[in-house]
C-alpha cells in the first residue's frame, strides 16, 4: 500500500506551483531586459580590456561588463596564457574563431576548445585562459554580472 497522504500531495503540489511562479517571474523581468538590436560584424569596436595593455581587446555586444549583466566579445593574440586568476563572478563563454584552452588549477591537459566549443568558470575558481592556435582567437563570453580579473599569484 502507498503511504503517499493527500497531505504530503497538497505540501509538494504548492512547492511546484511556487516554483513555477517564481521562475515564470524571474523570465519576464529577463526578458524586459532584452531588447532590439543587432550587432554587425564591421562594428565590432575592440578595445583593451585593461589600461595600458592592449594585449587582450574586448568589444561590448550588450550590457556593462563593469557590474552588470553583459555580452562581451574577447580577442586573444595567437599563442597567449593569461596568468592564473579568478573572478568575483562566473561567467560562460564559446570560442568563435581559434583554438583555446581554460585549465582550471593544476589541470595538465585541458581539452582544446575549437570553434562553437564553450566554457564556463564558476566565482573564485582559479584558471588561465589560452589561445592555443598560431593565428588570433575570438571568444564570446557572457554573465549576470559584471567581469573583473584577480590575479592569483
């Protein structure tokens, strides 16, 4: 015989139709925060991620990368490792053109990342990113909140 009780029924049926509310809400306040736009290629306008170096270029495709929600194209020059680092804030990314690595701490072989392969690094986790090809790479990266870079060592 079943011990399941129209009670333990009532109590699981509110939590599922609570969260159903809750991320049905959370979508619509998302998607108030798109809007029309389109991005060609041509106007890309890379610039250097951090003053007086212009090894690493970022171009914004929607947000502010400096504490919000944002889209961010990165270039990386060909056979470049950033040093280890972390971030305040996780953030996900594919690669566009190149081949690149994100070995997270004391990873030896981390897969290579070809184009349409993505990644993700989570708040506080150590990591370098490479562009591992002989030509330049392009990624997208994206996040909820904003970008920083912390070196680790």
């Amino acid at each position: 015989m079943n011990n399941f009780t129209l009670s333990s029924l009532t109590v699981t049926s509110l939590a599922t139709v609570t969260l159903f509310f809750s991320v049905t809400v959370q979508a619509a306040a998302d998607d108030r925060k798109i809007v029309d736009s389109a991005l060609p290629v041509e106007e890309k306008e890379f610039l250097p991620a951090f003053p007086g170096d212009d090894t690493i270029n970022f171009a914004r495709a929607y947000g502010n990368r400096d504490g919000q929600s944002h889209g961010t194209f990165g270039r990386f020059p060909a056979n470049f490792e950033t040093p280890p680092h972390t971030h305040s804030h996780a953030y996900r990314a594919i690669v566009v053109s190149g081949e690149m690595t994100n070995p997270f701490s004391g990873e030896e072989n981390p897969p290579i990342l070809k184009p349409g392969s993505f990644w993700s690094v989570a708040a506080g986790s150590v990591h370098t990113t490479a562009c591992v090809s002989d030509t330049p790479c392009e990624f997208f990266m994206f996040s909820d909140e904003g970008f920083d870079f912390k070196p680790s060592e």
